[in-house]
C-alpha cells in the first residue's frame, strides 16, 4: 500500500540475495514485457532479489501515470518497504532500479532520493516522438549514480547520448518497445551489473 494507491509486487529472492533489483513498466504497460523480463532473469542469474512492480495507478486501471510528483513519491515508498523486507538484518542490500520508458524516467528521478547503486533505463523516452526540442535530458543525468541505458536505433523517441556516468547500448533494428531481441538487453545488462556489483 501506498499513499496513491496499492501497487502489485512480486518479489523473488534467492537464500541469499547479493543485490536487489526493483523493475517496471512503462507508461501503460505492465512489467511482463519482454525487455523488462529479460533484465529480471538476467539478474537472478547474478543472485539478485527481483521486484517487479505494478504502479499504483496501473494497479487502479489508469492508463497514464498522471502527477510525477505522485507517481515518485509512490515509487520511493514502495522501494523503501522492499528494502526493508530484503535487507539482511539492519543492511539493505545494494539497489538498483529499472524502468522501462516512462518507468526509466520514474527510476532516474527517484534514484537519489532512494540510495539507488544504479538504473538501468530501458528504452529512455528522450524527447516525444516528432519533439527533440522537449527533452527530458536532464531527468537522466539527474540520476546522481550510474545509469545503462538500452535503446534501440529506430526509437522515435529518441536516443540519449552517453557520459560519465551514463552508459548507452543502442541495439541495431530495435523500436521503443525492444522486443525483438531481448537476448541482446539480457546481454548488455548482466555486463553492466557485473562490472558494476560483483
């Protein structure tokens, strides 16, 4: 339960976990894509605790996450109790978080406010399709830790570019939704992880 709302988890966790990733969807999609599927199994094979949340308003029916105040504030409660349930006596574990889309820009903005070691930001919605002058730039780079961003080459919204502490795999023949080869994210994630937190 959150102050917007219940929101859907399901949590699995190994004896011992080594780190905790918190996954979701996009703006009117569930976690059950094949990119963000794709991220969880890659992280279980490196002995991480999975989440995969369904927002509040998902949850409730709605199809656009509304207030991003709102929709943050949820999303830092629920991940302060799934801390709290993984951790390891008085220790949380390491977090990272994943989004896909609109849920990579909830995963950016909220990243500080909640200890994130790292986001891995699926499909990162740069701009709106056919607006490059609207960028949404400074979300991702506001992260405060360091960000994967998987995008594909033909994604009309957009592809962010990389710095310091922002990788960038871009995946050739690849559209906003990155279903075509969730191999190739499974790949790119579970280098990153493991250069990362192993």
């Amino acid at each position: 339960m959150t102050a917007a709302g219940p929101a859907r988890v399901v949590l699995e966790q190994p004896e011992r976990p080594a780190f905790l990733v918190v996954l979701t969807h996009g703006a009117g999609g569930t976690p059950d894509t094949a990119d963000v599927l794709a991220v969880r199994d890659a992280a279980r094979e490196l002995g991480a605790a999975t989440a995969l949340v369904t927002q509040p308003y998902r949850v409730s029916g709605g199809r656009a996450p509304g207030s991003a105040a709102k929709q943050d504030a949820a999303w830092a409660e629920l991940v302060g109790v799934l801390r709290r349930r993984t951790a390891r006596g008085d220790a949380p574990l390491a977090l990272v978080q994943c989004g896909r889309s609109n849920g990579a820009r909830v995963a950016c903005r909220t990243a500080a406010r909640v200890g994130a070691a790292g986001v891995v930001a699926l499909a990162f919605p740069l701009h709106p399709p056919g607006a490059p002058g609207k960028s949404r730039d400074a979300e991702l780079r506001g992260a405060g830790t360091s960000v994967l961003v998987v995008n594909g080459d033909r994604d009309p919204f957009g592809v962010p570019e990389p710095d310091e502490t922002t990788d960038v795999v871009v995946l050739p023949g690849e559209a906003h939704a990155l279903s075509k080869h969730p191999e190739a994210v499974a790949a790119a994630v579970s280098a990153w992880l493991s250069a990362r937190l192993l």
